[in-house]
C-alpha cells in the first residue's frame, strides 16, 4: 500500500534557497577545476612513468629459480600463482586451500522506495509530492524499519533478522610465484573468484541450528505476523549458499542467505621490479610507481598497452566528473534567475532551460580553456590547439548572446515605430 506525503515551499524560501546555494556552487567551479588541471598533469606523468618503465623493462625468463643477477630490475615474467595456506570461515566451518575466500551475506527485509514529481505554482511556489512503496527484497544490510515514513509500516513492515552476520574475506599470506614471493598489492590484484560449494561439519549445522531457532522465537515474538513452523530445521545448503530460515523457496522477513567465492590458484603475468626473493614497485623518475598483476598470459607489450589505454579510460572520465563539478556550480550561480522568473511557471521554465543551455557551454568552454592550459604546462603544442578551440567556442557563445540582443533591441525599435505611427 502507498503513502503518500506532500510538501510545499514558498516562492521567497526557494529564492533564499537558491542564493545560499551560490557558495556551494563556487566550491563546485572550483573544485572542477582543481580536478581538471590535476588530471591532466597526472595522465602526463602516468603515460611518462610508463613509457620510462618500458624502456628498461627485463624478461625475468625462468621463475622456478631465483636470479639474483636481476634484483634492483624492472622485470616481466608469467607463471603459475600458488599458495599452500589454508583459509577458513570462523562462522561456517568452511576450509580451503586457495588465494582468497568471501562471504557475502544478504537479509530478507521490507524495503521502502520513493517517487517524487515536483509541480510548479502560479506565484513561484513549489509543491513536492512523493510517494513511498514498501516490497520485501533481499538487501545487503539490516534494514532500520524505524525510519520508515509511513507511520503505520513502522509496524506493520517491521524488519527483524535472524542473524545479524557480516561479509567476511581472508587472504593467502604466502603466495608464491615459482621461487619468488608476491606482495600484497600483487595479491589483492589477483582475480577470478568463482562459487564455492558448501559443505558445513555437522557440529557447525547443529549449533547454527539452535541458534537459529532461539532467533526465530525472539522474532515471532516481536513479529507474530511472521510464522515459521517449529521442529523445522532452520539451516539449509544449496551449492555455494547457506540458508538460514524456514524455507529457502519461500523466504520471510529476517531469513539470512550466505553465498562464498574462493579466488584458486591459476596463471598470472607481472611488471615489477626484483627485490630479493619477492617484488616492488618500480619507482619512476617523476615520482609515479609502476607495478601490476594481470591474470593470464600476457606479453610485455600488451601489459604495457593496457597499463596506456587504462590511464586514457580514466582520465577521460575524471574529464567528464570535472566538466560536470563546473556546469553544476555555474547552474547553481545562476539559479536565482529561474527562481526570480518561476513567479510564471511556464516563464521560469524557459528562463531555466536558456540557463542550463549557457551553464553547460560556459561550463565546457572554461573546462576547455583549463584542460588547455594545464597542457600548455605539460605538452605546448596540444595546449595551444585546445586554447584556439576554447577561444572560437567563447566566441561564438558571445557572439550569439549579442545577436539576441541586437535582435531584442530591433523588435522594441519595430514596435515603438509602429505605435508611432498610429
């Protein structure tokens, strides 16, 4: 069932509003840009570390032995990642020998979602109403039914578990990469974990059990609505899942579900530089490191072309976060002008899209402009190219703001003719 709930403000407090949020609109511009200039100074110095990394990069040839000939190296090598450690689940019981082991727990909860349409007045007013469903979904965390804004799904979408359990993940400590031992941020680069099937000791089912019954009465008790037949057993396995409650099919509010990956070991290629019997990061010139694992075999070029193309993916995208941070603040810096002129809805709604229209190109032009600078400072020629386009594009927007209002003035000229004339 929904509730729905209704707030109004007035046109005075959205104006207020609008004109406290032109400081938060500043620290976007500014921290937009701060983003922009740092990005592309970090891209330089990523590609730069890279390329001097390639440049003395070593084949580390055969790992089954030490060689102490390349310690202090930059080395690339593939081979086998093993480990002897076994990893264990304090909770379940669980034990295996592998690189990684996670459990990953989810509670059957009432979950509240909202919808909310906002609605312009005559008079510059605003009207929100949202509407708040509840559905019952499995959710990675307990959810506060108490925060619940319909008064009465406080009771009756009240949310209980039967076991307040956490995600759990252990790490190898000794893992081995022929004689040679990998880092932990070699470690935590190692991927491909699958499901694993569960098989619980049967001392651990029965005092999960008990544990889970002694739940389930506290829960009927605070939540008679929800009925679990007793005598049942309350602990289930399924594959790579534990269930905890009544009936796996049918599940009901506080049942629990655990899920385990395990990360074997496997095939894996590196860039790093030899010390000892393990490695490092290699330490560029400018300050940047360069060290990585990827699964599988890869060949010294690939790695370092994928190492190239990550760095331009994720400058791109600080690009476009910068870009946004600066259109946002400017948005906000001119809001009052929508507010001002929202007194007429549909004339505030025009007067908001011109401002969205300018903030966004204003927004791209300085974004432009700084990206272009910053690469004045670190590449010349790109930046001079970059700064001639962020001037055209400049000049075009002042260009077009002068020919509306040239156009504005010959319309007022055009009608004080005509009421002359008459």
């Amino acid at each position: 069932m929904a509730y729905t709930e209704t707030t109004s403000v007035s046109w005075l407090e959205r104006l207020g509003s609008s004109f406290r949020n032109i400081g938060v609109g500043i620290v976007l511009i500014v921290a937009g840009t701060i983003l922009l200039w740092w990005n592309e100074g970090n891209f330089v110095a990523t590609r730069d570390a890279l390329t001097e990394a390639r440049a003395v990069t070593q084949e580390l040839g055969d790992i089954t032995q030490l060689d102490t000939a390349k310690n202090g190296q930059l080395v690339h090598a593939a081979g086998a990642v093993e480990t002897k450690d076994m990893l264990s689940d304090p909770v379940f019981g669980l034990s295996i020998n592998a690189i990684r082991l996670e459990r990953s727990v989810e509670f059957y909860q009432w979950v509240e979602d909202s919808k909310s349409e906002k609605k312009k007045k005559l008079g510059g007013g605003e009207e929100t109403v949202t509407t708040y469903t509840y559905a019952a979904k499995w959710t990675a965390h307990p959810v506060d039914s108490s925060g619940f804004k319909d008064p009465k799904a406080r009771t009756e979408n009240r949310n209980v578990v039967l076991a307040a359990m956490e995600n759990f993940k252990v790490q190898a400590a000794n893992v081995s990469f022929g004689a040679y031992r990998l880092p932990d941020f070699m470690v935590n680069s190692i991927g491909g974990g699958a499901p694993v099937a569960v098989a619980l000791p049967e001392a651990t089912k029965t005092a999960l059990n008990k544990q889970m019954t002694l739940a389930a009465q506290q829960a009927k008790a605070a939540l008679p609505q929800v009925q679990r037949p007793e005598g049942v057993d309350l602990v289930s396995v399924s594959g790579d899942t534990v269930f905890l409650g009544a009936s796996p099919g049918m599940p009901q509010i506080g049942d629990v579900r655990v899920s385990f990956k395990e990360t074997k070991p496997g095939v894996a290629s590196i860039l790093a530089q030899v010390n000892g019997n393990t490695f490092e990061q290699y330490h560029a010139r400018n300050g940047k490191t360069v060290g990585m694992l990827s699964m599988g075999t890869h060949s010294l070029e690939n790695m370092y072309g994928d190492a190239q193309s990550a760095n331009a993916t994720m400058t791109w995208i600080l690009r476009l976060v910068g870009l946004l941070l600066v259109v946002f603040g400017l948005k906000m810096i001119v809001a009052p002008l929508e507010v001002l002129a929202s007194f007429i809805p549909l004339l505030g709604s025009i007067v908001g899209a011109g401002t969205g229209l300018v903030s966004a190109l204003l927004g791209f032009s300085w974004s432009l402009v700084v990206v272009s600078i910053a690469w004045l400072r670190f590449r010349p020629v790109v930046g001079i190219v970059m700064l001639v386009a962020a001037g055209v594009l400049i000049g075009l927007l002042h260009g077009r703001g002068r020919a509306r209002k040239a156009a504005i003035a010959q319309a007022a000229a055009t009608k004080t003719a005509g009421s002359a004339e008459n």
